[in-house]
C-alpha cells in the first residue's frame, strides 16, 4: 500500500501539521493578535491540506490510474475516490 511505502514522508507531514497546530495555540496563549493567529490557522490549513493532497494524488496513481488494473477494479477504485474526495470536501 502506498502509505505504507510512503510512511517516513506522510508523518514528516503530519509532523508539519502538529507543528503548524501548536503555532496557533502558541499564537493564542501569548495572545497575539488576530492578523496573526489567521496566519497560523491559515499555515495549519495548507499543511493539512498539502497532506491530504499527497495522499489522494498517491491513490490515484496506485488505484485508479495503475496500467496493472482490469477496468473492473479501475471503476470500483475511481467510485471510492469520489465518495472519499466528497468526505474531504465536506
């Protein structure tokens, strides 16, 4: 599976994301101002976002778009990522 293929890349972005998480509870027990608590929010945003995006880019490449899969298992994967892009989306 690739997240396991990938797995030293994947928690050095989840990583990212703990550290982009506690510079906005940084940000409010020093009680900084609003400008820069959205700035930490907005960093902490685009790290998980930037984690989501490598994860279903990965899946796309190993079950929707491998040359190995029958049409079969490319239609069934690509109905999964649907249904799982539309959970990410909200």
């Amino acid at each position: 599976m690739h997240t396991v293929r990938n797995k030293k890349r994947l928690i050095a972005r989840v990583r990212r994301v703990r550290g982009q998480v506690e510079a906005v509870e940084r940000a409010l027990v020093e009680e900084r101002g609003c400008e820069e608590v959205i700035r930490a929010i907005s960093a902490a945003r685009g790290a998980i976002n930037a984690l989501a995006a490598e994860v279903l880019c990965d899946h796309v490449t190993e079950h929707v778009a491998a040359p190995r899969l029958a049409k079969g298992a490319r239609v069934e994967a690509a109905t999964e990522l649907v249904l799982t892009i539309r959970q990410f989306i909200g």
